[in-house]
C-alpha cells in the first residue's frame, strides 16, 4: 500500500537506493518496486520505504485537505488559515467534526500508527517563539453604568499568526433565545432623545495582562467588523505635543446594532490590528445591561451615609497641635458649594480614599462620568472610582440646618459655625468662633 502511493520521484529513489534500474514509465518503475518488495528487501530498504512515506503523509494532508487540525498553532488559535472553526469552539458551538486529529473511518490510508511515526516530523522543526495561552486570566475592571448579564466569548488573546505587521482573527459566537428576548424587550429612550437597547452586546478588548484588573485599550490600526460591517471606532485622542503616534481612547463598544438578534444564526467578529513588539491583546464579549446615573445615585443612597462621628474625628485629626509646625491651625474653613456645578450641595458626597473635608455633589458627579467616565474627585484630581463614593453624614446635617449660608468653620472640637458676611458676622457670630487666620481643606 506504501508503495502503491509513491510518485515517480519517489519511485526513482527508492529504485536508486536499492542499486535498481530507475529510469522508465511510472509503472514500470512500480512494478520493479513491487518485485523488490516480494523479493525480500533488506532492512535497509524496508525503512527507506517508511522513511519515503512519512515525508509523503504530511504533504498530502496539507495539500489536499488545507486544515489547520494537524499543526500545532490551532490549538493556541493563530493558525494562519481563517480559524473560525477553532473559535467557533470557543463560543461552544461545535458544527463540525473536521478538526479532528486521528481520522475516525476505517477506509481512510492513514493509519493511527502512520500519525505517530509522523510525530517525530514536527518534533524537528525549529522552535517557535513563546504563544499566549487562548483564554489568559484577564480581569476586565468593572464598569459602573454597566451590569454584566452574561459572558458571549471570555478574554481570548489575539495571537499573531503570521510575520506580517497587520494581523486579522475571525471570532464567532451565538445568542441564546432568552438573550434575543432580553435584547429586543429592552429598547428604550435614553438621556439626549435617542432611542437604544439597554440590554447591549459589548465588546471589550485590554492588554493581556494578568497582574491587575485591565482597562479598556485598543491595539494600533484597530478595524473591527461585525457580520462583514465596518464598526465605527471612537475618535482620536487629541494630538500629544511630542508628536508620538496618536492612540484611540480604551473604551467598551456597544456592537449590538450590527448583531444578528436570531438564536438560529451565529455572529462573526473579525479583528484587524498591526501587531506591537512586547504587546498582547485579549478581546471578550458580553451581555451588559446599560445603567443610567440616577439608578447609580439609587445604589449608592441605598449603601448608606458616613457616620457624622467619621467626619468630626477627620476634624479634629487634622487640627491636632503639629509639633514641628511654626504655625498651629485651629480652624478649618469649608466650602457648602460644589465644585462641579459652583451650586450648593445637594447630596455631598467624596471617595474613601481622599483625605479632604471638602464634598462634591454626588448627582453631578455621575452625570459627569456618564457622558465621559473619568472619575477623578473634582476637589484633588485624585482617582475617585464609583465603588469608593461614600455620603458624608455629618454635611448633610450641616446642609439642613443652614440653608443661608455658602460656607462654614470647622473648630479643633469637631464643632462648626456658618461663616456669614462680615456686617452680619457682628450680628449673629457664635461665641466659639474665633477670628484666627484660618485655611480652606
């Protein structure tokens, strides 16, 4: 059967080897194979025909069939045939047996006992630099106006298949008939008129890293297309003024408008990106559903308000006697205005993590990171995540029983008074105000 396979060349060198006449019709060349084999052919011989066959096997399986299953990138999905069959795996669709290593029919010329001796073949061949795993334990951070419903592909590495600067990964996934429902029940108005889904099918892509929740980042010369249709990517960040190639502000994309909303079709998103030396790229999928800033004002009103005793001993924290301070300050001035909006405090509001007295209206707040979410507290341009906004009880004390005044004086007890204008201060000013030079916190 071996030799039954073998083309002329073949033929040629194994006839060659043998010390056999080689020139002639391929038949006769075959028939004097044959007569060699039923002959008794040395040992010699008998591995040269194996040796001829090998070689033979894995060209034929990558010329005549093109699948990827044999080499070894398919499992890490960057075989450089379109690899929707892999990723159709990953999104737990399995539409066909082809990737199927070992042939399963007995009428097949490959024997399970050919693909080992074949094994050595690929064993030889000169080691490939390191590939990210499939799926890297990526951590996503958290987005505030976002609640996550259910995962459509999991953090999957955009692996570069070829030497090629500009890259491209087909991923496919599928909706179940409850997502479908959930998706077309929940079209709705949102904030400026426009009507949406609030149910979404968001695609998020990070660097693969897995020492920390990732946020949102784009690779360079980003294209995506979702069923074979351009998404339109967010703009430009502004030009930086050292000229350094301008780079896409990282944010989720909502792709649910170019979604097929059917459980009975798939959807295919390919990924073009130009490959970065020392850069990895996971993409993920998910099932979201869009929050707005007054249901995550709700939310944090329902976690509950700061203890007025946090703020008064922060107080008296910060007005204890410094010894190695020329100057001792025994009274702090602080501002009932907020500094988003330069109106009065409605609902104050500040992160755990900053060390100010100083408030910031908490309803302004999420309606800023609504249109543009920055969070960063507007009074210390420090980091001031959603999950860290707390609601100053001891303000909201203040805010109820002075509703005349701009402004108010925190003493070294921990007790306050309203800071009026100077002809009514002579008036109505509280005998535990002193007129000690004070500064704002």
């Amino acid at each position: 059967n071996m030799i039954s396979s073998f083309r002329v060349s073949e033929l040629q060198v194994l006839l060659g080897f043998a010390g056999r006449n080689k020139s002639g019709r391929k038949h006769d060349l075959l028939m004097r194979a044959l007569h060699l084999l039923k002959s008794g052919c040395s040992p010699a011989v008998q591995l040269k025909i194996r040796e001829l066959y090998r070689r033979r096997y894995p060209r034929m399986i990558e010329g005549l069939s093109d699948l990827p299953a044999i080499k070894p990138g398919v499992f890490n999905l960057d075989s450089s045939s379109p690899p929707v069959e892999p990723d159709l795996a990953v999104a737990g669709i399995h539409p066909l047996p082809s990737t199927s290593v070992t042939p399963q029919s007995p009428a097949s010329p490959v024997s399970p006992v050919l693909l080992q001796d074949a094994k050595p073949h690929f064993d030889m061949q000169q080691p490939s630099p390191p590939i990210p795993p499939v799926h890297p334990d990526v951590q996503l951070k958290s987005l505030p106006f976002y609640d996550v419903l259910d995962v459509l592909l999991k953090p999957t590495s955009l692996v570069q298949s070829n030497i090629q600067r500009f890259q491209e990964k087909i991923f496919i996934f599928a909706l179940t008939p409850q997502q479908v429902r959930e998706i077309c029940i929940s079209r709705d108005f949102l904030p400026g008129g426009r009507r949406d889904y609030t149910v979404q099918v968001q695609l998020r892509l990070c660097l693969a890293e897995t020492s920390c929740p990732q946020e949102d980042n784009y690779p360079n010369s980003l294209c995506i297309k979702v069923n074979g249709k351009l998404f339109p990517l967010p703009g430009y960040a502004p030009p930086p003024k050292n000229g350094i190639e301008q780079k896409r502000p990282g944010r989720p994309l909502n792709i649910t408008s170019l979604v097929r909303l059917s459980s009975a079709v798939p959807n295919q998103i390919s990924i073009s990106w130009a490959s970065e030396i020392g850069k990895n790229y996971s993409m993920s999928v998910y099932l979201v559903r869009q929050l707005t800033s007054a249901m995550l004002l709700q939310r944090l009103k329902m976690k509950g308000i700061r203890n007025p005793d946090h703020s008064r001993a922060l107080i008296k924290e910060k007005l204890t006697a410094d010894p190695d301070s020329e100057i001792a300050t025994t009274s702090l001035r602080v501002s009932l205005m907020c500094p988003l909006g330069k109106m009065r405090l409605t609902i104050p509001c500040r992160a755990v993590t900053c060390t100010h007295l100083q408030c910031f209206d908490a309803a302004l707040y999420l309606q800023m990171n609504e249109k543009k979410p920055t969070w960063i507290c507007p009074v210390c341009d420090n980091k001031a995540a959603y999950e860290s906004l707390i609601l100053d009880g001891l303000f909201m004390e203040i805010l109820n029983e002075c509703s005349d005044v701009d402004e108010i004086k925190f003493q070294e007890d921990g007790s306050w008074c309203p800071m009026r204008p100077k002809k009514e201060a002579v008036k109505v000013s509280s005998p535990q105000c002193t007129t000690i030079e004070s500064k704002y916190i």
